[in-house]
C-alpha cells in the first residue's frame, strides 16, 4: 500500500464519497457562524463577523447504519418526520466547545443524555437552522445523498 497522508484539505473532499467509521468523530462550524464582515462595496473581507472564541464547534460522528436507513425511510414520505430528524441529530452530537448562552453571558458546558448524543434540554435550546446545517453535514458524513434528503 502506497503511503499518503490525509489533510483536512483532502477530507473535506471526500466526505460522503468514502467511508467514515461510526466510532469517529468530526469538528463541525455550521456556516451561521462563520460569514465574514463586508467591506463599503459590499464584498467579503478577511475577517469574521464573529470573533473565533466565539464559534462552536460542535464534535459530530456519523449517522449509525440503523439511523441512516431510518432517515431514508423518513425521506419518502411528503412530510418527514420531523422529530425523527431531530433525534438522529441530537444522538450524533458528541461533544461542543464555544457554546455560549447569551442570556447569561456564559459559556455551556457539553452533557451527555444517559442514552447517548446531547442532552436534550440543551438540544432544545439550539436554534433550528444551526439544527438543520448540523443535520445536513451530519448526512454528508454518514454518506446520505443529496437526493436522499430532498424531503427532508
């Protein structure tokens, strides 16, 4: 076997497109943290919106072999199960880092549901879109097709 090494770079690529063992994990920023701060014309410059120690990064593993077929499942239908989505996002996050609650002004400390995946409280108090960008990239991981999710 031919010896290479993996970058980031590169993993990024193949994300979907080759296996990712279900006892790994991944780093995830959804992109409603990372736009970056416009010029007077308009255009992207080089720094952030939000400073870095201020962007979460949640640690993700992918959809279990039983939760993937279940999503495809979910997928045929015209309404998919919203819940069930929900569920499946929440059990493959495993861990976080720069949360912060903005009521308080503090940072949150990750925990763990006896079952598995984020505590449900805290999942809760998740907005929806940063739900819904970790669910698609959660997909992307776990090699579930954009055509396969066009009902969800």
């Amino acid at each position: 076997m031919a010896e290479h090494t993996m970058t980031e770079e590169v993993r990024k690529l193949l994300l979907s497109k080759m296996p990712f063992s279900i006892s790994s994990t991944i780093e995830y920023t959804p992109p409603t943290y990372t736009n970056k701060k416009k010029d007077a014309e308009g255009n992207d410059t080089a720094e952030y919106e939000i400073p870095e120690e201020y962007r979460p990064a949640f640690t993700v593993r992918p959809f279990s072999k039983g939760e993937a077929d279940n999503l495809r499942k979910v997928t045929a239908n015209k309404t998919p199960d919203e819940a069930v989505l929900k569920s499946n996002t929440r059990k493959a996050i495993v861990g976080w880092r720069n949360m912060w609650d903005i009521g308080t002004m503090t940072e949150l400390e990750y925990k763990a549901d006896i079952n598995g995946g984020l505590d449900k409280d805290l999942f809760d108090s998740i907005p929806l879109q940063v739900v819904t960008e970790l669910f698609l990239y959660i997909s992307t991981v776990s090699g579930i097709l954009p055509a396969e999710r066009l009902g969800l």
